[in-house]
C-alpha cells in the first residue's frame, strides 16, 4: 500500500509549523520583562526564519521521493496513520493562533513551558521528515534536529530559571 500522507505534505506541515513558531517567538520576545528572555526568544525566532529556508529546499529535493523504510513492524496503514495523528494532532496549528497564545503568555516559565512543547513538535516532525528525504539531505535535517535540540535545551533552562 501506498502510503497517505506524502514528503511534500510533511514537510509542508514542518514549514507552517516553523512559520507560526516564528510569530510565536516574534510576539513573546515583545511581552517579556527580562532581558534575557526577550532575547532568547527572539534569537529562536530568527533561527527559525532559517529553519523555514532550508526546509523550502529539503522539500524541492525530496520531491517525489519515496521512503524505503518505515519503522520496523509496522504496516504502511499504520504508519499512515500515525503520520495523519500527528499532522492533525499539533498545537501549533496556524500564525493567528500562535500570536494569541503568547499574547496570553506572559509569564516566562509558562512562555518557556509552552516554546518546550512546540520544540519537540518540530524535533518529532523532523525525525519523519528524515525517512522522507533521499540520503544526501539526511545531514541537513539532522542540522535542523540538533538546533531543535538546542533550543529544547535552552527554553528548559529558562523555565528552570524561573522557578522559585
């Protein structure tokens, strides 16, 4: 079976994705007090801008790519699925939504708490992306992982600053 969802439809949601991010970091590097976290925010949301770039040309390169393997045990229906689940599961969903949520974030353990969960959104559509690609760009999303590692790292410090 033909799998349902295909690479540039992934990749596409990775693209939206990183776009609402964007704002997000935009608005919540306006609302916060510290210094520190108006940077952090804003340095994310600029890397993010990047992010959004390479991703444009990884979809280019993988157009009409077909993954040679899926996860082990697993039927293409169920991996089908899965993909479907988390493509329709995420928080970040659109630019609108994402401003209104760090205009609602003012505190920064929270603003930090809530960037946490959009960061693994990305590093969990990224580690798919990567089955999607041929081989050559594997390296490129792996890049795009370790800084959404990074920035997991980063934004959990920030929250773990914050708390009393």
């Amino acid at each position: 079976m033909k799998l349902i969802v295909s690479c540039s439809e992934l990749v596409q949601t990775v693209i939206e994705a990183e776009k609402a991010g964007i704002c997000f970091y935009e608005r919540l590097s306006e609302v916060m007090r510290s210094t520190k976290a108006r940077d952090l925010f804003a340095r994310i949301g600029e890397e993010e801008q990047q992010h959004v770039c390479e991703l444009e040309r990884l979809s280019h390169a993988a157009d009409g790519y077909h993954p040679t393997q899926m996860c082990a045990g697993v039927s293409p229906e169920e991996y089908s699925a899965y993909l479907r689940a988390l493509l329709e599961g995420r928080l970040f969903t659109d630019e609108r939504t994402c401003r209104q949520m760090a205009r609602n974030t003012w505190d920064e353990a929270a603003a930090a708490q809530l960037a946490c969960t959009f960061e693994k959104e990305i590093i969990l559509f990224l580690y798919e992306v990567r089955r999607f690609v041929p081989e050559a760009e594997q390296l490129a999303v792996d890049r795009l992982l370790e800084a959404g590692y990074t920035h997991l790292r980063l934004l959990h410090a920030l929250g773990e600053s914050q708390r009393p």
